[in-house]
C-alpha cells in the first residue's frame, strides 16, 4: 500500500534527531541535578516575607499606570498581584507534572536519559506546588482576609489535559518561557523586592530553564507524530486553551481587584477610580501570564516554525482583544 502524506509525516524522525535529542536531554539532566534545590534549607529557612517591601516588581504589576495610588497602597497592589503570581504557578503546574509524567511513558523503554529528565521535572513541579502551597499558608496568615482562589487546580488540569498534547505543549512552553524572562527582566533586578520573595522566584526560575527546553524537545517530537490535519486542529486546541486561561484571568482579576479595594479600606476609591483597578488587574494579568509569553522572542520563533502562516494569522487573531491593549 503506497503510503500517504499523512503516514510520511509520521516518519520524519532521523538517527541523527534522535541523538540531538539525546544530547539536549543530558545537558537539561545535567542542569537539573546541579541546580536542585530544597524548600526549607535553601529557599525559605525559616524567613518570612517581608511586608514593608512589594513582591511582583513594577514590570509585571503595571502599578504605575495607577497614579492615584499611595505608596502603601502601591505595595499592597504588589502583594496581592505577588500572592496570586505564586497561586497560578501551582495551578498550571498540577497539569505540567501530569502531562510530563505521561509523556515520559514514551521513554520507558527507549532512552533512559530522556526518561530521567522527564522523571526530574515533574518531581520538580510537584515540589513546586509543595512549594507555593506553603506560602499560600504563610500569606493566609498575614495578608487581610477575603482572597478568593477562583480556579481549583484539578479542574483546570483536567480541562486541559482533554486537549491534544501538541495544544498543552505550546501552552506549557509558552508558560516556562515567559517564567524565565519574568525572574531575568524584572524580579532579579529589583533589590526592593521581598527578599524571601526574591528568592522564591530565584529558585523556581533555576529548575524552570530545564523545563522550557524539555518542553520544547516533546513539541517538536510531537509535532512530527502529527499529520497535516491533526496540527490544525491542534492550533484550534491552542486557542481555545488560551481563551480558557483569559477566563482565569477574567475571574481572577475581578476577584482580586475586589479584594485590593476592601483591603484599602471601600471608602478609599472613588467609582472612577475602582473601575481603572478593575481594569489594570486585568491588564497586569493578561500581561504577565499571556502576552509577556506570546511576545517571548524565542516563543515566537519555535510557535513559527511548528505552524504554517495561516495558522499563525488565526493565532494572531484570536489573540488579537487580549494583545490590543499592548500593541
Ligand atoms: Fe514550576
Ligand atoms: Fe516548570
């Protein structure tokens, strides 16, 4: 039987990829272990966060598009946003770790050394969660009451693990990329932050690296499963997990705008005012966990090469509300 456009697109994969592969998984292997790290001896010994100082930087906050704000009201802004940034991160990662445990099922009995890499990360991850599960606890205790988590972690992981695995990939890339350029442009040069804050995302960003080249190691290798029909429809998957992560944001925003109001006292804003918070929130979480990603230049370079122009357009214009706002 003469075999097909579709079959040959199965069938792509050289020796010679395979060993780049191989090479790409023991550097990432070799990373990981010398970077690994402990929650109580490294990362938090036995500290708590500061709250006279901000925790997101202004680069990811967009505070100073609020001028009306006072200074503590500034830090306030910083803290909610910076309790919510470590919240997200142990959300998406409870679908990172499984979906990474489930495609190491494809290593078991190939490639040992991909296999261990990806055994690593999603230990890592479920040490991640461990990790911003604790702090969450730490803020509970400290922070005004009435922070609203809007998402639950299994739900969301469920949902978008019903997606296809090239879709959770380029979202997932996109995630561990944008982690990277969050800690190397904006948290790592601001000495003001909360130094047990700091160093959280210090520490996340260290074991992070690996995960984007891994990442990007299983969509590509994924993507040369896929046959012509399967990648569009993936393309479809990806924009409808991007509109599922906008809801989030959506829901997440309007709950924390809620509560950044209450905790400055109702009285504080006038309605214009509460309406521009209402706005910014949003504005500052679609920019850290949606455009600062899509606009990752290495992103757009591999997004490019995995998608034909046409799919890029129809990206690009299911993104386009969410982008208007910063182009
Ligand atoms: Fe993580
Ligand atoms: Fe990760």
């Amino acid at each position: 039987m003469a075999a097909s456009a579709e079959t040959i697109a199965t069938d792509t994969r050289t020796l010679e990829m395979e060993l780049v592969d191989h090479a790409r998984y023991s550097r990432a292997l070799k990373a990981s272990k010398r970077v690994r790290w402990d929650i109580d001896t490294d990362v938090i010994r036995g500290r708590e966060f500061d709250y006279s100082h901000k925790f997101l930087p202004d680069g990811l906050s967009l505070v100073d598009e609020l001028d009306f704000l006072t200074d503590a009201q500034a830090r306030l802004w910083s803290q909610v946003q910076g309790r919510t940034y470590a919240y997200v991160f142990g959300l998406v990662e409870r679908y990172i770790g499984a979906k990474v445990l489930e495609l190491s099922g494809q290593h078991w009995l190939g490639d040992q050394v991909a296999l261990e890499a990806l055994v690593r990360f999603s230990d890592e991850e479920l040490k991640h969660q461990e990790l911003f599960r604790r702090l969450e606890a730490m803020f509970e205790t400290r922070m005004p009451a009435g922070y609203v988590r809007t998402a639950e972690p299994n739900d969301v992981a469920r949902a978008v693990l019903s997606r296809s695995t090239w879709s959770i990939l380029a979202l997932t890339c996109h995630i561990e990329l944008f982690v990277q350029s969050h800690y190397e442009q904006s948290i790592d040069a601001d000495t003001a932050l909360s130094p047990l804050y700091r160093d959280v995302f210090m520490y996340h960003w260290r074991e992070e690296c690996q995960h984007a080249i891994l990442d990007e190691i299983e969509w590509r290798r994924e993507h040369a499963r896929l046959a012509a029909s399967q990648r569009d429809q993936a393309v479809d998957d990806l924009i409808a997990l991007v509109g599922a992560v906008d809801g989030i944001l959506q829901a997440q925003a309007a709950a924390d705008a809620g509560y950044f109001v209450s905790a400055c006292g109702d009285a504080s804003f006038t309605p214009l005012e509460q309406a521009r918070i209402e706005a910014q929130m949003l504005k500052a979480y679609r920019w850290q966990y949606i455009v600062s990603g899509v606009q990752h230049p290495h992103f757009q370079r591999v997004l490019t090469s995995l998608t034909t122009t046409t799919q890029m357009q129809r990206i690009g214009q299911a993104l386009a509300p969410v982008m208007a706002a910063f182009v």
